[in-house]
C-alpha cells in the first residue's frame, strides 16, 4: 500500500511540473496550448512566436524567455 501511494504521489508531482503553457503567435493573434485563461487571443505584442513558454494571467501574458509582458485585447471565440 505505500509502494502505491508514494507512486501514486511521484505522478501527480511529475505530470504537473511537466506540462506548460506554450504559444504561437503571428501579428498580434496567438493560440495557447494548454492555458487555462484562454485558447485564442488578440494581443498588442507583435512578435512571431512559435511554441514559446509563457506565464498566463486574465489580462496579460509574460513570455518567460524575455520577461515581455503583453496584455491581451480581445479573446477571440474557438476557431
């Protein structure tokens, strides 16, 4: 039973520090995999990203290799 419960620990641990939120963006329209804020969004930040690690909120989002804050204009409804 303990064998099965620290495994059981070590899954959840590691199945949620692995999965992150990732970004493609292309003039100012991005689509997020795996954020819980939001799939589809318009945004002021015209960089082309292409599956980019970022840090979500409900009215911005931060890219974690630049620290560049970009605030989101418009969620868009699924395409």
């Amino acid at each position: 039973m303990r064998k099965f419960l620290s495994l059981l620990f070590l899954s959840i641990f590691f199945n949620t520090s692995a999965i992150g939120v990732t970004v493609n963006c292309v003039g100012g329209e991005c689509k997020f995999n795996n954020s819980y804020h939001y799939k589809y969004v318009k945004t002021h930040c015209l960089e082309n990203l292409n599956f980019e690690k970022v840090d979500t909120d409900f009215l911005y989002f931060t890219i974690l290799k630049t620290g560049k804050k970009c605030t989101v204009t418009e969620i868009i409804e699924e395409k």
